[in-house]
C-alpha cells in the first residue's frame, strides 16, 4: 500500500500516517454529528467560543455535517495521495491543512488541536518533500 520511496522517507511516511489517523477519527467526529442530530448520543464536546457554533451543536448539528465531512474525507484522500507518493496528495495535504488553520479559529477551544496538527503535518511533508523530492508527478512515473 504505502510506496517505497515513501517508506525511505521518514518525514512523508510520518505526516501521511498522522494524516491519516486524523483523517479516520474526523470520520468518527463526522458520524458523531449524526449521533446527536438523532439524539442518540449526549453532546460532550466542550463550550464553543463562538455562539452561532454553540447553538448549532446544541439545535442543529447535522447542519455542520457538510463541513465535518470536507475535512474528513479531504484528510483520508490526501493521505492515500501522499502514502502511494503522488504530487497530488501532498498538495492536497497542503490544502486541507490551510483550510483547517483558517476555519480552526471558529472551532476553538478544539481548534487548537487541529492547528498543532496541521503544524506536524505541514511540517513533515514539506522536509519530506525539500528533503529529498521523493513524490512525483504521475508523468515523472515510467
């Protein structure tokens, strides 16, 4: 599954993989959304710093279900772009992780999170990919 050059290349196998895992477990925070929407589960996140957030966790929080879902499915597809060594994955990794720091401060206090995060991934991948240029365009590939 995971290309060799990657394999050789601590930083790209480390922030693919920590892409990854937090990708799944937006998966899980998603499906969450859903949880409460049907109010089979209790609401344990922790107050959000902006009121709109708030009331819609507490009323609506399907209606954040879009949102959730970008970051989820975006996180799980980069990954597997930047594990099989494609350019693609990794500036989609760049993207994602963009979003995440500007949409973070509407998140917080869990945003914060999601910043140290992003931080590691975005770190990782560029030494992974200035370290040794290892991912390629689909062209390069013979």
């Amino acid at each position: 599954m995971i290309d060799a050059k990657v394999k050789e290349t601590s930083w790209l196998l480390a922030g693919g993989l920590v892409q990854l895992v937090y990708g799944l477990g937006e998966i899980g925070d998603t499906l969450y959304l859903l949880f409460l929407q049907a109010h089979w589960l209790p609401n344990v996140y922790p107050a959000w710093n902006f009121p709109e957030v708030e009331g819609l966790m507490h009323s609506q929080p399907a209606v954040l279900f879009p949102v959730f879902a970008f970051f989820a499915i975006g996180r799980v597809v980069a990954s597997l772009g930047v594990l099989h060594n494609r350019l693609w994955g990794f500036w989609l990794s760049m993207f994602v992780s963009l979003v995440t720091a500007l949409w973070a401060v509407f998140m917080l206090p869990l945003g914060g999170i999601d910043l140290l995060a992003c931080l590691f991934i975005v770190s990782a991948l560029l030494a992974g990919r200035l370290g040794g240029r290892p991912i390629m365009n689909r062209k390069d590939i013979s």
